[in-house]
C-alpha cells in the first residue's frame, strides 16, 4: 500500500488506530502465519491437515471481556469496519481469547469478495449502515490463546482439537472451519467447494507451532487459463516502464471490457514491453475505454458496473485502499491477444493479478469473449460450514 505523500513529495503523518492494553498471554499486533503456494496437493505423510481457503480479510480476533480487537495482515485494524462482528465475539467466543481466522461476507449460499470490500469505508454513517445491509461473517481456523494459556508453541493437531471444543454444535455468525486429514477428500473439496466462492485448499502440518508472518504452511489454488486483450498499460511507479497490462473481454454487448491486470515481470522485460507496445498507442479519445476518467468519478462509493449489471467495465475505479493512487494509463489500440493465468473470476473480472504466459497472433481481438471462461458449479456455502 502506498503511504499518502504532503504537496512536498513527504510521508504525511498518519494517526494510527490505538491498540487496547488487553489482558491477555498473546496481544496484538500479531502478525498471521501464511502458506506458501505449491503446485500440487501435498500428499498425507500421517502429520498433515487440510482446509478449505476461504476468500476474505484475514483477521486475528482479540476478546478481552467487553474489549474486541479485530487485527489485520497490515497496520489498519478491522475493529471500526466490522461493528456486528465486535458483538458477535463478545456474544459467542470465549470471555478471553484469541482466534485467527477470515471475515467473509456470505451472500445466500455463496461468498462474495466485493460487497466484503465496500465494507471498508471512511464514514461512520456509512459503516453502521453496511453491517446491518451486508453483515459479515468469521471463519475460525486456529486458536492462539484461551484463558492464560497461550497456544503459540503447542502443535496445530492441538490446538486444533482445542479450537474445536470452544465452538458450540452450531454457530451464529463466527463459524468454524472444517478440516480433514484424508488428502483424497481434500481433492474433492478442492474440486467442490469452489462454486462457493473458495478458491483453494490450505495444508498444515500437524506438529507446527504457531510462527507468525512466515510461510510455513502450503496453499494449493485453482489455476485457469484465458485468452484476453491487451488495451492498455500503467507505468510502474520507478519510472517509464511498463508496471501492470490491463487486459479486456468482449461482453454479449459488443464492448470490451475491463477484467483485471497482468503485472509480474522482471524488469529488464518491463522495458522491453514499452519498446514492443510502443507502435499500438492510441489517443484515448479514440479508445474503448476513453470515457474512463468521466465514468470513475461518477462511480465513486458506487459497486463496480460490469456486463452482468448492464454497463461497461473500465479501469478507472477509485482505490478505496490508496484514495490518492494514480490509477490513469497508456491507451493502447485493442488489436494484441496474449494468454494469461488466472484463479478465479470476482464477479466480471479476475480476482487476483493474472499471469502472462504467451502470445496469441492466431486469435482475433473480437474472439476474446466472457463465453471462454469456465464456471465452476455451485455450491452451498452452509454445507461447507456444517461439515
């Protein structure tokens, strides 16, 4: 995340959130431990445990009596966003505790990402109103400290077993998450669980202690492919190179679409890609997204329009993580087509940055439509929950 800069080009001072003195064996900040992305399911060697990845905000929940602290991977804690999750920890978790887990946003029997993301907002008014509108959930996955007692150094086979018995038969809105050590069913959840808007599997290794903000356990993620547009560029922000590619699809409308980016080069090839996009330059009054710049200030606070809502997708959209972010880019005529890799689509777009992994000269602009992507078959969000 970029800091704000003064008119000086200078960091200006920021006002963090106050972290409470809470009485507890493990206190905040506490950094979560990650997984590290592997290709292929690891196979049980009788010490490992698998999960489902759920799609949200990472959040390490703090219960000290009346006191909740919602934290977070960075220095913005989830405490002010999240109201109805604080009452829903002082409610149904432990007098003093400390779970890590995911805030997730169910939307009928699916996950969905980008109403969770509109839930970050600057006014009060607006954050009291989205939690009773689109209220939130938490997922728990791991326990931390309970009482006294803290579990950093104890096996994630324990504290898992210790998690369990603090979790009543059936959950309100802070759920537990179900864990399997059949590696042959972890693969069929890898394959079902996705239409339900989770986009992997995570593995633990049952002898583990808790190791915060290092890559000790492994995550095992969807991987598709598609055959998108370039449209255009962003400088990286060292300097005249190319920083992220943003790609398009053609909807049933005709029009193309803004989908995502493509942004992890080396950058000996970032400069090569100026040189090669050089001669598609176009004037952005002439380009499929020259409106760009009108539609984003009029979108502002607004859901993203796209193709299933009737509008066109552009790239112009405010960031509501950097507010002072550049987000304006190098029109290019929509004539190139490169495969890229994706994991899961965010409603009309790709959810994470794509990955380039060839050019496409034998495929037309116009044949990059949304009817290539695949669909993964739906699924309940509460069977999973149940399990």
């Amino acid at each position: 995340m970029t800091e704000p800069t003064t008119p000086r080009g200078k960091k200006a001072a920021k006002e963090p959130e106050p972290i409470p003195d809470l009485d507890l064996p493990v206190r905040p900040p506490v950094a979560p431990m990650l997984a590290k992305p592997v290709k292929a399911m690891p196979r049980q060697d009788g010490n490992l445990f698998y999960e489902p990845k759920w799609d949200g905000f990472r959040c390490i929940v703090f219960r000290d009596g009346e006191e909740v602290y919602l934290g977070s991977r960075n220095e913005r804690p989830f405490t002010r966003y999240f109201p109805e999750l604080v009452e829903a920890a002082r409610a149904e978790l432990p007098e003093r505790c400390v779970v890590d887990g995911e805030i997730v946003l169910p939307r009928g029997s699916q996950l969905d990402f980008e109403a969770l993301q509109q839930r970050i907002h600057p006014a009060a008014s607006r954050v009291k109103m989205l939690s009773e509108q689109t209220p939130a959930s938490f997922v728990a996955f791991d326990l931390l400290a309970l009482g006294d007692e803290s579990f950093m150094e104890t096996p994630f086979a324990e504290r898992r077993r210790r998690l369990v018995e603090i979790f009543p038969e059936k959950g309100g809105s802070i759920r537990l998450t179900p864990v399997t050590a059949d590696d042959s069913q972890a693969a069929e959840w890898f394959d079902m669980f996705e239409g339900a808007g989770l986009d992997g599997i995570i593995v633990k290794p049952g002898d583990q202690p808790y190791i915060p903000d290092k890559r000790t356990m492994f995550k095992v993620k969807h991987e598709r492919t598609a055959d998108v547009v370039i449209a255009g560029y962003r400088e990286h922000k060292s300097g005249p190179i190319v920083g992220s590619i943003l790609l398009g699809l053609y909807g049933d409308d005709g029009r193309l679409h803004h989908v995502g980016v493509a942004a992890s080069f080396p950058m000996a090839r970032r400069a090569e890609l100026v040189e090669e996009l050089k001669p598609y330059i176009a004037d952005l009054s002439e380009h499929p997204w020259g409106h760009w710049a009108e539609q984003a200030t009029a979108n502002i606070g607004q859901p993203a329009a796209g193709p299933a809502t009737g509008g066109q997708r552009v790239p112009g959209a405010i960031s509501r993580w950097n507010a002072k972010k550049d987000l304006s880019f190098i029109p290019l005529r929509p004539e190139l087509v490169i495969e890229v890799a994706y994991d899961q689509m965010e409603g009309d777009r790709f959810r994470h940055t794509a990955q380039w992994r060839r050019p496409r000269p034998d495929r037309t602009p116009q044949s990059c439509t949304y009817e290539q992507l695949e669909r993964p078959v739906s699924y309940d969000l509460d069977d999973i929950l149940a399990r």
